[in-house]
C-alpha cells in the first residue's frame, strides 16, 4: 500500500471501505472523507489537504433522496483539481453507518446527521437534562443507525457523588449492558474516562441536547478552544444553540470527532431496528403474544401487556416504545405517500413538455 494509504487510514479508512471500492476506479479518482457539509458545497479531506469540493451534475440529477447526497463523514471517489485547492465528487462510497433523524417540524422528510460513525456517544447533563425517555428516543436513532452507543453524563462536578451512582444505576436498571461514563469538562481526571475509551483510526459523534456541553467537550479533546461553545445561564437555558454546524475534527491522538449542534426535538424515521434494539426486553415478550402480528396496544393474549400488568417491565418504557412505534409508522408511511406524489408530479411535467414541444 501507498503513502496515500497512510494518510486516509489517519482519517478512519479501512479494509471495509477498501473492499467496496470497484474495481479498476482507483485509476481515475482518488479517495476521500467528506469532513463539513456547506449549504451547495463540501470539504473534503485526503488526509493531507482538506478541500473544497462540488457534486458531480450526474450525481444531483440522479439523486432522489437525502440519502443520495454526502454526509459528514462519508468516504467519496473525487479528482482534484489546480494543485488540490478544488475537487469534484463522483461517487458516494457504501456506508458502514448512517445516522439520520426526521426533519424538524411537520415535513415529512430526512436529514442525514453523519455517515460512517463508529461510537456515538449520547450526552445528558447529570444536573438538569437527564431523562430515560429522551435517551431512548436517542439509542433508537443510533441503533437504526447501526451505531455502538455509549452514554456520557456530563456535569458531574455538579453533583455528589452519591446522586451520581443514583443516576448511573439508574440506566443499568433498564439497559444492563449499555456503557455510560459520567465526566466533567472541569475536571482532567474525569476527562480522561472518556479519552481513554477513545481510538485512534475510529470515528466519534457527538449527540444530545443544547447545552449539555458537547462542544466544551470537543474543546477539551482538541486541546485548544477553536470551537465556539455558549454561556447558558438558566434564564436563556432555552436561547440559541451555539453549534451551527457539523464537522470532523482529527485529535491528536489520532481519533475522529464530530460535533453536532443540540437537537430540540428528535424525530426518527422508520426505525424497525432501532426499536427492536432499544427495547429488546419488549421484543422478547412479543414472542410469546399470542398474534404474530401483535401491536401490543389492545390485543387479546400479549405478552407484552402482560408484563406491564405484573411490573415486569416499567409502563413509562412502554408507552416510550408504543409513541416511536406510531410515530415512525407515521413517518413512513407519509413519506411513503409524498414520494408516490412527487414522482406521479415529475411525470405530469414531463407529459406537458412533450405536449409544449410537440406543438412548436
Ligand atoms: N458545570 C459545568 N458546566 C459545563 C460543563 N461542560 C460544559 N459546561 C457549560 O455548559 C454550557 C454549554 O456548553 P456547550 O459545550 O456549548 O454545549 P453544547 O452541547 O455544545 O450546546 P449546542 O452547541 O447548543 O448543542 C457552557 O456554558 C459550558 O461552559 C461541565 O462539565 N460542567
Ligand atoms: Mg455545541
Ligand atoms: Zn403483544
């Protein structure tokens, strides 16, 4: 392998990625890491130079999706241009991960968070943003996503000890295997429970609320303050969220992180595995209901019902999991019926053009 290898293992390729790559493109176009995404534009990295980078038409035109179009993160096939100040992307190479979350408001739509993610770590402040619901609604995000979460709980200067472990017990209650790491962002020794999970070569997402101090955290890993984070004081605790925007930063101990600007409200998108994943107790219940096709809302013989009634599952977790069920039921199948109606409309454009040129 190449010098060039070299510098994109530094930025997370692999033998995964390498194996997707098809046969015989290597001799027109190099590889490289989508590391921001602009309004039109990218920046792209091969590891030594990041770069401005623009869609190929081919590939704007034959996209029909969000997921269609690079994310942060993504591997691409490109050439660059005048002496690597520019580059045009070709190719979208195949994802190992995706992370994606419905668009805010009543759109049913998608937005890609980030691609090729291989931890992502959820955080909660420990004094004011804990919550068992809003942390589900996040592994499912991550687990659809195929994404290994782990918890940080941030703040933990703010505690005691004591209401610490609480919380931390907390979580294992529900989900025993599920990582989570208190640390705080002033305090070194707390810092490097989280920098000691951390390798180099593998890719890190940021994830959680506004506030909760992702990009302080960031900071402190980068080891310089060159990203901007926000004084929150409890009046304007709901104000402006301080990140904008999502890029891949390259610390020096060689790992890879994104930071994400807080979500205020987290959708998900049809998310069959996700759910699954999440609430796996409630999977294993499911079996033994009665009908195979058991919505667990009202049906004879489920299982699932059952153990609500006998305490063996919590009811706040069960009514988590049958909202993201409807809702992403929903999402589905709105979307579904907006894509059946914008292509049925780029037919009837279609059919006016020819009719329009036919007459000239
Ligand atoms: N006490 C305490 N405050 C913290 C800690 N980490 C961050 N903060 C403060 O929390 C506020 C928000 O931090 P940010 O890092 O900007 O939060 P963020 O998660 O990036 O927020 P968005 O970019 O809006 O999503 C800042 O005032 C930080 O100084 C911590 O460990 N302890
Ligand atoms: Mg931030
Ligand atoms: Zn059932």
């Amino acid at each position: 392998m190449n010098n060039i290898s070299n510098n994109l293992e530094s930025i997370g390729f692999g033998k995964w990625f390498q194996d997707k790559i098809p046969h015989g493109v290597l001799d027109q176009f190099d590889i490289a890491r989508v590391v921001a995404v602009h309004k039109d534009s990218y920046t792209i990295s091969n590891g030594e130079v990041d770069v401005l980078a623009e869609l190929i038409g081919k590939l704007i035109f034959s996209a029909s999706s969000p997921v269609d179009y690079p994310a942060v993160g993504d591997w691409v096939l490109a050439n660059f241009y005048d002496e690597n100040t520019f580059a045009i992307i070709h190719q979208i190479l195949p994802r190992k991960s995706l992370l994606k979350r419905k668009t805010p408001g009543k759109k049913v739509d998608f937005q890609l968070i980030a691609a090729n993610i291989d931890f992502a770590f959820i955080v909660q402040s420990l004094n004011e943003n804990f919550n068992l619901r809003r942390l589900e609604r996040y592994l499912v995000m991550v687990n659809d996503g195929k994404i290994q979460p782990i918890v940080l709980l941030s703040k933990s200067d703010l505690l005691d000890h004591e209401a610490i472990t609480g919380i931390t017990e907390e979580i294992h209650k529900i989900m025993p295997d599920l990582q989570v790491i208190p640390f705080s962002n002033q305090n070194e020794s707390y810092l490097d429970n989280v920098k000691r999970i951390m390798q180099a070569g593998l890719t890190y997402c940021l994830l959680g609320s506004s506030g909760v101090g992702k990009t302080t955290l960031t900071n402190n890993l980068i080891g310089k303050s060159k990203y901007i984070t926000k004084t929150v004081s409890k009046k304007e605790s709901k104000g402006r969220h301080a990140t904008t925007h999502r890029q891949l930063i390259k610390l020096d101990f060689g790992a890879l992180v994104v930071d994400t600007p807080g979500m205020r409200e987290l959708g998900n998108f049809s998310v069959a595995t996700g759910l699954g994943e999440t609430f796996s107790e409630i999977t294993e219940f499911s079996e033994k209901c009665q009908f195979n096709d058991c919505t667990h809302v009202n049906e004879k013989g489920c299982a699932v019902l059952k153990a609500v009634e006998d305490g063996q599952l919590s009811a706040e977790r069960y009514q988590n999991y049958i909202k993201m069920n409807k809702e992403s039921t929903f999402n589905e199948m709105s979307y579904l019926e907006k894509r059946k109606k914008d292509k049925q409309f780029g037919k009837f454009i279609k059919t006016v053009m020819k009719h329009k040129n036919s007459q000239r």
